[in-house]
C-alpha cells in the first residue's frame, strides 16, 4: 500500500507545468489503484469514487476503468463495479468510448444494471449537451462549409436539439444556399409540427431566385404546401415565377398560388 501512496501524495504536492497534466497524473494514479488487487475491495471502490468526484478532471482513467470493468466476472467486486460505473457517469463525455463495456457488462445484477442504466443516460446527456453548445458556435463561424456542417449537425439530434433553434434561424438567411436549405431541413427535423412562421418562409423565397431549376421546384413546392400561412410576400415572388423557363416550376407555381390565394 506504502510502494502506491508515496507516489499518488507525490502527484499531489510536486509542481506542474499546467493543472490538467497534473489532473491527468492524479486520475491515472488512481486509477492503478482501482485495478490493484492486492488491494481490499473497499480500497479499491473509494479510489473508484474519488475519480468521480474529480469529474470531467479524472478522463485519462477511463481507458483503466473500462479496463477493470471488462476484468470483472458476474457479481464478483459488486461494489467495486458499482463504483467504477458510477465514476464513468460523473466523468461524463470523455467516457464516452466506455460505452460498449457498459454495455458488455448488463445483465449480471439489478444494481449494476440500474448503475449502467445511469451511466449510459449521464454519458450521453453530458456529451449531448456539450456538441449542441459548441455546433451553435460554429453557425457564426466565416466558413460556410462549418456553418453547413453544424447546421446538419444540429438537426440530426432531432427534438433533443430544441435548444438549437433560436440559433438556427438566423441561418434561414444564410449567403450560402446550401447552408439556407440544411438549415430549412434542420428546422423541420427539430420541430416537425413547427408552423411555418417569417423568417422560413422569408428562406423559400430566396431559394426562388436560384439558377438550379430543382431548388426553384422545390421551393415552390413547399410554399404551396404551406398554403394562405405563406402569405402576401411569397404569393408576389411566386407570380414572378409564372414565366420561368421550365415548364415544371410553371406548373407548380400556378398549383402553389391555388393554394396560398384560393379564389
């Protein structure tokens, strides 16, 4: 016990260059001590719990703890397994490659089960979280293909990125038309009963404009769809339209206007 508390009160009290490599340092210590087993159970369970209190501090010892879990057989070091789990939740998204070993290990108690369960939610509502926050950043980024990336980003976490549309509107106006449609899609992913309001109507009509004969289609369409809630804006820049060159945008304006301006 002596030869694995000298170095770990070592970690603690000599200097660092930085705080994180002494985070990492600790976290690894300790980490040898959860797999220690000359150690007591309890030993080795409070070194476990130690590590989730140091949180998103303790994630260079996931590798470690993924490695007791797999390690562990049945309910063999119950509490020591309840602890491990438990401390990859409070790590929270650095654990995330820890995932298919909690998953591995189900189904050998209901506490550890329910441990898992826990977990496995914490893990990904964290990391969730966290890639909703950094995507809406890159919405404002100067590069289009960032802003198209996190656009279609956002939207692929459907309902659990509802916190992204206040975000994501502005991007309806987006320069880049690719960036305007993925954030029309992300919109609709998100919130699929959302009714049409300004500023997603504002986005179909700019997509009346373009040179590409499927995006005019296809934005003609969908204001059709939309019906009187596409209002005055969109029946005028459809009328405009009543003369483009293909004949299907034609036709489908004259259907659109039906719908938008019924007799």
């Amino acid at each position: 016990m002596r030869r694995i508390l000298l170095p770990l009160l070592f970690a603690l009290a000599a200097p660092v260059a930085r705080a994180d490599e002494a985070d990492d340092l600790l976290a690894r210590l300790l980490a040898d001590v959860v797999r220690d087993t000359r150690l007591s159970e309890g030993q080795r369970a409070e070194a476990a719990r130690t590590l989730g209190l140091m949180g998103v501090k303790a994630g260079a010892a996931v590798p470690q703890l993924m490695q007791q879990l797999a390690r562990s057989r049945g309910v063999e070091f119950a509490t020591l397994q309840e602890s491990v789990i438990e401390a990859l939740g409070l790590i929270g998204p650095a654990a995330r490659p820890a995932l298919p070993a909690l998953a591995l290990a189900a189904d050998r108690s209901i506490d550890i089960d329910v441990a898992i369960h826990k977990t496995t939610a914490a893990i990904l509502s964290v990391a969730e979280d966290r890639d909703v926050a950094g995507l809406i950043e890159q919405l404002g980024s100067a590069d289009a293909s960032l802003r198209l990336r996190a656009t279609k980003a956002l939207g692929g976490f459907g309902r659990a990125g509802a916190a992204a549309l206040p975000a994501l509107v502005p991007v309806l106006a987006d320069p880049d038309g690719d960036v305007r449609r993925a954030a029309i899609i992300a919109v609709r992913q998100i919130e699929p009963n959302m009714k049409p309001f300004r500023e997603l109507i504002q986005a179909h009509i700019l997509d009346l404009r373009d040179q590409d004969d499927a995006i005019r289609l296809q934005s003609v369409r969908a204001l059709g769809k939309y019906g009187p809630a596409a209002g005055f804006a969109a029946a005028t820049a459809l009328e405009a339209l009543l003369a483009d060159p293909d004949k299907d945008v034609r036709r489908a304006v004259g259907d659109a206007l039906t719908r938008i301006s019924p007799p």
